[in-house]
C-alpha cells in the first residue's frame, strides 16, 4: 500500500542470551514476500549480535544496549531507532518466535481496515504443538471472573479484510504499535522492566481513547518464555509478585474492573497462594521471590531486579509461612486465590 499510513513498518526483535532463537525468528521473516524492514536490539548480551549476525541477514539493522533493559527497555530502543527513520506501525516481536509466510502482509492489511485500533496483535500457537493456541485475546481484571488476566477466545476467521476481536490486552509475544500511540502516551514504562509492561501499554492505550484488538488469525509460533528458562523461574515470580501491584495501583480503578481496593485483597490472595504452592513443591527460591517482589512493591522499588538490602523481609517470611503452617503445609482451597495472573504465554 505505497503511500499509506500503514506503509512504513518495523519489525523489532529483542535478544538477551538468545541468538539461535533470533536467527531461527529472522530466517522467518526471510520468508516474507520482502522482507520486513527490522531492527534487532541487543540488550547487552554476552556474545555481540550484530558481529554474528549481520552478514547473514544484510537486510537487518542491529543496535547494541550497553545495559539489559528488559523487555521494555530494549522495545523501547527498537522503537525510537523505528521513529527516527520514519515507522508508522512497529511490531514488537520476541526473538522465540516464528512467522507465517504472509505475516507482515496480514497485520499491515489489519492496520489499514481498523484505523481505529492503537494496538493489534495475531493469535499465537505454541512452537510445539504447533496447532495449539497459547493465546489470544485478554480482558483485565473484570469482577465476574478469577484472576486478573481473563482469556478474550478469538475463534480463528481469515478474511479480507482481516477480523479483528476488540480485547483489553494484547499479548506482549507479538504487539503492532501505531506510530500514534506512542506520540500520544509514550514509551513502554521501563520501570517494569519485565513482566505486565505490555499489559500497562495496553491499558494505557485504551485510556488514550485507542482500542486493542487481535486479529482472528494465527500468524505467530511461541518457543515460550525463553529467558526465563536461561536466568531462572525465581525472576518471573519476582517480577509478577512486585510489577502486579504497580499495574493495579494505575488501572485497578478503571471502568468495569473490580475496583481498586478488591483488587489489592484478590492480589494479598495470590501473592500467599503462589508463595505456598512454591513451598510445598520444595522451590524455597522461587518462595523467596515471591516475597521480595511483594516487599519492593511495598517499598516502591521497580527497574531491574536489586540485591538491596531488605530488612524486613523476614517479618514478611514470617507471617506468610505461618499462613502456610496453619493450613497443615499445604495450599487449601479456601487460600488458592486467583489461578492466572498473567497473560498466557
């Protein structure tokens, strides 16, 4: 669509420690009819990119993090190198994925027939099976439903134009980003650093007057929380327990959501629910985390993960592992809380 709005777009992938999963998602978007203009961020991994990589994909740009700013900051430095050079739509992809072949085609064609939507995401099968869906659409924290993260289904349609299914949340794995979005509510909130940034930048999309959609096609293969499996389960539990609260202290008030101090009492459930079922599976670490996360968010502490000193942590420990004693070491009914926290995926 020479000329249009949706003519100008980016592609960017994020690798921290995962280059054979970012030259299988590049070898992807070969496979486009031309491939996509693309930027790949490095966010400070141990072996440089750029030098492996850039003469095996010419058509790729490369730009180097002296720090690893998460998933937000890197997406952050992929889409201001996008800006700068023109982008009018960005599609932030994670370097564990694969395309379809016409995957580029199919988003761009969705931009152009829903001017309306800030952000559009595909559905997203699991690399293996790859015919089972990992997700889809997600509404937030409606009172009607457990946990805060509540699946949207989008039965699969292909159309022309293509389908899209108004959700609150797009799956971070694979969000477009109008060029407008971003000049009117800025960049990903790098205080986040991981973990429901993209549900904050959903959200706050919305409030901008934008709606969120998923195309009712599955376009995108998902290897699935790859960096986690490198560096740890204990910083996503982490992550989740201390990035939670900062997202329901922003929209937990937000129209048709079950207010904010319901939230933060469904939110105390879970936070003990996944300490306890950490320790009854013997992941004492993980546990930990759970803690820290919960205590950093007390404390207003968020970016990167800190090893600061946090005195009194062992008081949280200590009421939250004599809940656990009193329920006979073992995670009751009446203490499981909300099951999902996050978006699948």
């Amino acid at each position: 669509m020479p000329g249009s709005p949706t003519d100008n777009l980016w592609v960017i992938l994020v690798d921290f420690n995962g280059i054979d999963d970012t030259r299988k998602c590049l070898d992807s978007l070969a496979g486009q009819p031309t491939p996509p203009r693309t930027v790949v961020v490095d966010n400070a991994s141990r072996t440089d990119v750029a030098a492996a990589l850039a003469a095996e994909f010419p058509w790729a740009s490369f730009v180097r993090s002296s720090v690893n700013g998460g998933w937000a900051g890197g997406n952050n430095l992929g889409m201001k190198f996008a800006l700068e050079r023109g982008a009018d739509l960005m599609i932030l992809l994670n370097n564990d994925t694969t395309v379809a072949p016409d995957f580029v085609d199919r988003l761009r064609a969705a931009a152009a027939s829903h001017p309306d939507y800030g952000v559009l995401g595909p559905v997203i099968r699991y690399m293996a099976p790859p015919c089972e869906v990992q997700t889809d659409g997600v509404r937030f924290n409606h009172p009607s439903e457990p946990g805060f993260f509540q699946r949207h289904p989008v039965a699969l349609d292909r159309r022309d134009p293509p389908v899209v299914a108004e959700v609150d949340i797009v799956n971070g794995c694979c969000l477009m980003v109008r060029r407008g979005v971003v000049e009117k509510i800025g960049y990903v909130d790098e205080q986040f650093f991981l973990i429901h940034e993209e549900s904050d930048f959903c959200l706050r999309t919305q409030r901008a007057g934008f709606r969120n959609g998923v195309v009712a096609e599955a376009l995108v293969w998902h290897k699935g929380s790859s960096t986690f499996k490198r560096e740890g389960k204990g910083f996503q539990r982490y992550f989740d327990a201390r990035n939670l609260v900062r997202l329901l202290k922003r929209h937990g008030r937000r129209r048709g959501s079950r207010g904010l101090i319901p939230s933060f009492a469904h939110y105390l459930r879970y936070a003990y629910h996944r300490f306890a079922t950490e320790r009854e599976s013997g992941f004492d670490a993980s546990a930990t985390a759970v803690l820290e996360g919960f205590y950093d968010a007390l404390l207003g502490r968020y970016g990167p993960h800190s090893e600061a000193s946090r005195p009194g942590l062992g008081v949280l420990r200590w009421v939250f592992s004599t809940a656990w004693k009193w329920g006979g070491g073992r995670v009751t009914a009446t203490s499981s809380g909300p099951v999902r926290t996050t978006p699948p995926g």
